[in-house]
C-alpha cells in the first residue's frame, strides 16, 4: 500500500479563514444604455430586411437581446420587434397591391410569393438574434404568446 508521507497530525499553526464580503453598491446601467441597445437592434432588422449585411454580428446581437432581457426591457424589446416587422410587412403588401394594379411583373400571386420567399429568409435571421427573448420574455407572458 501506499505510505502517507505526511504522517501525524497536521500542523497546529494559525487556520486561514475565508471572508466574503456583500456587494456595497449594485452596479448601475449607463444612462444610454436602453436607447443605444435597441436602436442597434433596430438597425440590424432593417438590415436583414433591406437584404445588406449588418453592422454587429449575429451573435453581439444575441447578446445584446440577452442584456436588455436580463435587464427587464423585454417588453421594450418585443414591441420594437413588433413594430418593425409589421411596418416592413404592410409596406411590402402595400407595393405587392400597387404592382398588381399595374400589372408590372407579373400576377399577384406570383409577387406574393416571391416576397414569402424572402420574408421566410429573413425571419430566420431575425429569430436567431431574438432567440433569447423568445425563450424567456415570450414564454412567461401570458398576453404575449
């Protein structure tokens, strides 16, 4: 078997102890915060929908959702994202029924959908910056979901 090499009691000198202190002060957002987050947020969507490429990575903007989420701004959130696809969608829908009307490229049918098409694409990126907030905000809301 194997020998304790150290054997007899242990040393009989002073114990150290461990000591955790509480936080004195709760660390506070930057004024900007709030605004700053959600305009870059908003300019990512309009990017994805404009087909370009956006300014952050997919993931800083993971990210930044996952901040203002754990921060309570979830609602702030959803309603921005609300927002700016409906506004994208009535403008599409909108062009859609003006080109039918004229009967520029095609049948109604047709333009719609080319534009489903797209949409789909583009809610896939969307839905992955905004994965967290649906896994968090959006599932304990009841009036939400």
């Amino acid at each position: 078997m194997w020998a304790n090499k150290r054997a007899g009691p242990p040393a009989a000198g002073p114990q150290k102890r461990l000591i955790i202190k509480g936080l004195r002060a709760i660390p506070a957002l930057p004024a900007n915060y709030k605004t700053d987050t959600l305009a870059r947020l908003r300019s990512a969507i309009q990017a994805i929908q404009l087909s370009q490429p956006t300014p952050q990575g997919l993931e800083e903007l993971y990210r930044d959702c996952e901040g203002l989420c754990l921060h309570k701004f979830g609602s702030d959130i959803y309603a921005m994202v609300q927002a700016e696809l409906g506004a994208y969608t009535r403008q599409r829908l909108d062009e859609i029924n003006r080109l039918s009307d004229a009967s520029v490229g095609g049948s109604v049918l047709e333009l719609t959908t080319q534009f489903w098409v797209g949409y789909t694409q583009q809610l896939d990126m969307i839905k992955c910056i905004f994965l967290y907030l649906d896994r968090t905000y959006v599932l304990q809301s009841a009036n939400v979901a």
